[in-house]
C-alpha cells in the first residue's frame, strides 16, 4: 500500500472486535470519502493517514498480543504523529499501567487503569451495582473536543467494562461517566482520543464520533 491521502487503519493485533468497529468505521467513511484497511501489516498502519486502535478483553492480553504481533512499534508511530483513536481496552492501553495483571501500557498519557470497587454498594433503585458496567450510561463533555462536534452532552453511550482510566492530569479526561462514582469515559491528548464506550455499539452518536474522528486535524 503506498501511502494515500484519506486512509484509516483498524489495527488488527488479534484482541480487537474488528467486525463491529471496521463496519462503524467504514459506515462513516463512506460518506466522506475515506479508505478503511482492516490490517495486521505495520507497514500499512506506518502509512494510512489515522489509525484506530481496537481491543476487548483483559489488557495483559491485549498488551501481549500487540507487541508479538509487531505492531506495538508503529501504532507508537502513528500516536506521535497522526490522528489516532483507542477504543475500549484500545483506550485503556494508552496509559501507563494497569491493575489487571498488573501490567504495563504503552504510556501515552500518564496514569493507570484501575478496577470497579463497587461491592456492596447499591444503585439508586435498591438494586446491586453490577461488575462489569453493562449497558447504556450518559457521557458529560468534561472537556471541549473536535470529535465532540455535533453530539449533544450527556449523550448515551454503550459500555461493557470491569476497569476505567484514571489519567494523571484530569485535563487529559474530557468524557465522564458516572457508576457508583464519577470516572473516565474518554481521553485525550494533541492527536489521541479514545473512548471506554463502544461508539460503533451506540448508534448515531457512535458513528457521529466516528465521521469527526476521519474530519479531525489536530
């Protein structure tokens, strides 16, 4: 693949749920005229103009499968240059470390990954809170973003997850979600964002971020 203007790699490391989210992504292309490359080569994620990082699962795993499938060098690559998106686990692995395993992430923006700690308490209803958050759950904009454009605050989003990001500098937090206590459902940096929500799991507001995602030049 020689390098084209308008292409978006869906980094496939073997963890990600690449059905769902190549479909969201390339959905949203469609209409703006972008080229979506489902890949395992790193030459073609070196190459495309964004980069999508997927990934479900526990993170050792993930961090695991990434780096013996050499692509944990060029999805380095492309964070420090082009607009790249972390979904999930993707966005969970872009801190520096985690508590599931324990494990290391790939340090792009400083914190760590901890897990739920919710046994005992009950939600509004009576009812258990439940680990993992399963399900629909409001998003506040915690912080302006580009890939924030044209979806309301306090919009739905789907989530499934034990473990959520606690950023170092809460400037790096610009969505949050509340179960049992306020937490992370978004981060960014210059030219990262990523989200613990499934966007291609919620509708028009997923696939909104997407189309922003393939417009932003950060």
């Amino acid at each position: 693949m020689n390098s084209v203007a308008n292409t978006v790699a869906v980094v496939d490391y073997g963890m990600g749920n690449l059905r769902s989210v190549s479909q969201a992504v390339q959905h949203a292309a469609d209409q703006v005229g972008v080229q979506v490359f489902v890949t395992s080569d790193p030459e073609v994620v070196r190459k495309a103009t964004r980069v999508v990082l997927p990934g479900q699962g526990a993170m050792p795993d993930c961090m695991r499968e990434l780096r013996d499938s050499g692509l944990q060098e060029s999805v380095l690559e492309a964070a420090a240059s082009k607009p790249l998106f972390g979904v999930c686990v993707g966005m969970q692995m872009l801190l520096s470390s985690s508590d599931e395993g324990p494990t290391d992430g790939l340090g792009l923006i400083p914190g760590r990954v901890v897990k739920f700690d919710l046994a005992g308490r009950t939600q509004p209803d009576g009812s258990r809170f439940k680990v993992p958050q399963m399900g629909w759950n409001q998003v506040v904009q915690a912080q302006p973003h580009p890939v924030w454009a044209g979806v309301p605050d306090n919009s739905y989003f789907y989530f499934v997850h034990s473990f959520y990001a606690r950023p170092a500098d809460a400037k790096h937090s610009v969505g949050e979600a509340d179960y049992g206590s306020r937490f992370t459902a978004a981060i960014a940096r210059d030219n990262i964002f990523a989200t613990q929500f499934h966007p291609e799991k919620s509708a028009d507001h997923g696939l909104q971020l997407y189309r922003n995602f393939l417009h932003w030049n950060p």
